[in-house]
C-alpha cells in the first residue's frame, strides 16, 4: 500500500471518527436555546443529549457482528449517508419530540462510526502504520469531544439551531464519496446467521445500565440504583455464559484469550475512571470553587485538550524509539506530576497555574490514551478487531456514564457533610472534594505502571 493510498485511508476513517464523535455532545450547550424556541421543558430537552448516548450505547456491541456479517466497508458508507439524511431531515423538525427521534437515530446509526473506524483500522493497514492510525483515531475522538462547544457557540450565534444538523452534510457527504472510492472491499460473512439473542441480550442489557448510571445522581445510592444495575448486570451476565468459547456470537468474547488484549483493556479502564471523574469536577472546581464564568472556564480548559490531541502523533513517533513499557512509565509520571499541585487547590489558587498544570496533565493525558488504544487493538489477529473494538469503545461508554454519575455523588454527598450553604463554604467544598479525588487518581493511575512492565512490550518486543 502506497503513501497515499494510506493517507487517503487515514483521512476517510478519521473523518467517519469525528462524524460521529462531534454529534455525540453538538447540542449539549444548545440545550438552553432548544427550550426557549421548542418552549420545552429541559427534562425533555435534555433527551437530544441522552438519548444519543444511550442509543449509541446499545448499538455499540453489534459493531464488530456487523462489520463481519456485511463488510465494514459496507455498513461504514451506509451509515454515513444515514447520518447525511437524518441531519436534512431534522433539520425540518416541527416539534422537540420529531427531533429526539431523529437523534435517536443518529445514536444508532453514528455511534457504531468511532469503533468501525478503529476496527477498520487494523484491519485494512500494515502494522507499521497502526500506531500513527491510533494516534489518528484518538485526535478525532478528542477533537470531536472538545470542538461542539466552540462549533455550537459560534453557529448559535450567527444562525439558526438546524445549522447544528445541516453542518453534517459536507462531511458526511465527503466522507461518503471518499469510503466508496478509497475502502478496500472486505471479505463478508454472509453464511453467519444473526444472533438474535445476543443482540436482545447485550442491547437490554447495555440499556439498563446506561440508564441507570445516567440516573446515578438523581437516584443516588437506593434500592431503585441497585435494582437496575442487578438487573442490566444480569442480562450481560446471561450473554457471557452463554457465549463463551463461541465465535458465531453479536460479541466475540475470545478476543480476551489473547494475553496482552486483557491487561490493555484493565488499563484502559483504569484511565478512564482516573481521568474522566476529574475531566466532570474541574469545570465545577473552576466555576463553583475558584469563582470564574462559563466562558472563562471554557478558556482554562481547552489547552489541555488542545495539547492532549497534539500529543498522540508525538506519542506516535516515540512509540517504538522508547517501547510501551516506557513511554506508559512516562505518561502517567507526567500526569501525576501534573495533578500533585491540585492535591493542594483551594478557592485562592492562581487562575495560570491551573492552566499550566493542566496543560501538564494534558501532555501525558495525550501518550496514554494513544498507547491504551494501541495495546488493545494490536493485541488481537485483524480479524478479531471488530469485536475488540466493539468492546473497548463500549467498555468506555458505560465507564464514562458510571463515573459522571459517581462524581455528581461525591460532589453532592461533600457539600452535605460539610453544611456548605454559603459561596465560601460551598467553594471550599468543591476545592477539597478535588483534592480528594485527586489523590484517589494519582493512586490509580500509578498501579498501571506495574500492570504495563508486567504485559506490554519493551522496544526490543516491539521491533522484532
């Protein structure tokens, strides 16, 4: 495969990426202007966010099922021209609920875009060029994660909301030409019957627990948050027995017979918890702790994700100068460097120096999530990827939901404990549950390092 043929490739799936990982949270900030001019309520509005996730949260398992039953190539341009339709199509909504729909249907449809991407990936490129395919990957993820808040600001403020659909077109329809043209075709399975089971198992299942870590902060620690985590625990349970040893299944679980995939797929989990409850407490330290607007906090907050992005093509490029082993010692030393100084932030703490640790955090942020993708992913035999990335990326789905309910807690069950009912009291409740959770972060991440010498790969591993 020559260099442009590849970049060609590297451009298509990182596009169908940052398609379906920029829809993810495009109306997150619009929720308020969709109250005033649907004149909704905001528990209902509020759907046009959750209900995206939670739709891509089901659908997500059948990823890899799919890819192999109809060719990756196949359901990727598919759903790109979906995405193309449903985003004219809302953009003629009528009514909050016609539009819930349509994102609804985006959801099942662009959500399965991220881990089709990743799969293909690995399937289609020479291991040479996986790394730099991971780092690719993961700047489209993070780059969709952080550009609607910008993107939407500035459209809301020169247009009309269905400019946050109509926005889709060009890409998707780019994206679309550029699969049918570039993709290679893949081998379809066309003899593998659906496992109908599996998806009822895995959708229902995956449904309830998202749910209900969604619901993690309203409902708190009850009996209404065990029963619905037992029972969408159960589901999953029900599948992993009945599947196991099984390859004819929605969700391959063999790929966890592949010694490295296993220690990858804790490590990843272990980042995700570390990482994301700080990702949902630093706008609330920011905005209720030290005292600065929305906007500004939007400011302090985009170096670190704008560095964290950059740094995955240089974590590309150190990967197999410095091996995993390394450069995973590496990356977590520089966000426990990064994160020390907050295990100290009180409401009087310099607005810069958050900036300049964050953006510490940031860099090592960057390395990790680029050796967690590539450590699972390059685990496994091409084609099992589909099924390995269906897992990771709904592995991170549910971790994401868990965690943000599981920080709101923590948030709410300080501000009680300590009586806080004043702006001083309140912010200082805010700077000590971040000192706490802090700590709590850096412990976790440190076990990774030994989790890493134990299974991942030197630089001699890596260039034999």
């Amino acid at each position: 495969m020559d260099a442009k043929k590849t970049n060609l490739i590297l451009l298509t799936l990182g596009l169908g990426t940052l398609i379906g990982s920029l829809n993810t949270m495009m109306f997150n900030v619009a929720l308020p202007t969709m109250v005033t001019y649907f004149d909704a309520p905001l528990s209902t509005v509020q759907w046009l966010t959750s209900g995206y996730m939670l739709a891509a949260g089901v659908v997500i398992p059948a990823a890899g099922f799919l890819g192999d039953r109809f060719g990756y190539k196949r359901i990727f341009t598919a759903i790109l021209f979906c995405i193309l339709a449903l985003s004219i199509a809302g953009a003629f909504a009528w009514c909050i609920e016609v539009l819930i729909i349509i994102r609804l249907l985006f959801g099942f449809t662009g959500g399965l875009l991220s881990p089709l991407a990743l799969a293909m990936f690995y399937r289609i490129l020479p291991v040479s060029q996986q790394t730099k395919a991971a780092s690719i990957w993961g700047m489209a993820t993070m780059f969709g994660a952080i550009l609607p808040t910008v993107l939407t600001g500035l459209i809301l403020s020169i247009a009309d909301w269905r400019f946050l659909l109509l926005f889709n077109v060009p890409f998707a329809l780019l994206a679309a030409v550029l699969s049918i043209s570039v993709l290679p075709k893949d081998s379809i399975q066309m003899q593998t019957k659906l496992d109908f089971t599996g998806i009822f198992l895995t959708s229902v299942g995956s449904f309830i627990l998202l749910f209900t870590f969604s619901n993690l902060s309203s409902w708190g620690f009850s009996l209404k948050l065990l029963i619905g985590f037992i029972s969408g625990l159960a589901f999953l349970l029900i599948y992993i027995v009945r599947s196991r040893n099984r390859s004819d299944v929605v969700l391959n679980l063999n790929v966890f017979k592949y010694r490295r995939y296993p220690a990858a797929f804790l490590v990843s989990g272990i980042n995700i918890i570390a990482l994301c409850t700080i990702a949902f407490l630093m706008p609330l330290l920011l905005q209720n702790g030290l005292g600065i607007s929305p906007l500004a906090t939007g400011i302090v907050m985009l170096p670190c994700s704008i560095v964290s992005m950059l740094m995955m093509p240089v974590g590309s490029y150190l990967y197999n100068k410095t091996g995993e082993k390394l450069l995973t010692a590496i990356a977590i030393l520089i966000i426990v460097a990064g994160s020390i100084p907050f295990l100290t932030v009180t409401p009087s703490t310099s607005i810069l120096l958050v900036v300049v640790i964050q953006i510490v955090r940031g860099c090592g942020m960057g390395l990790f999530n680029l050796i967690a993708t590539n450590s699972q992913m390059s685990a496994i035999p091409p084609e099992l990827s589909g099924h390995a990335s269906s897992l990771t990326n709904w592995f991170q789905q549910m971790l994401n939901a868990l965690m943000v309910g599981v920080a709101s807690n923590i948030v709410d069950l300080r501000i009680t404990a300590m009586g806080a009912n004043t702006p001083e009291t309140i912010a200082l409740a805010y700077t000590t549950t971040t000192n706490m959770v802090m700590a709590v972060s850096c412990i976790l991440l440190l076990l990774v390092i030994p989790i890493a010498m134990k299974f991942f790969r030197s630089k001699k591993e890596l260039r034999g």
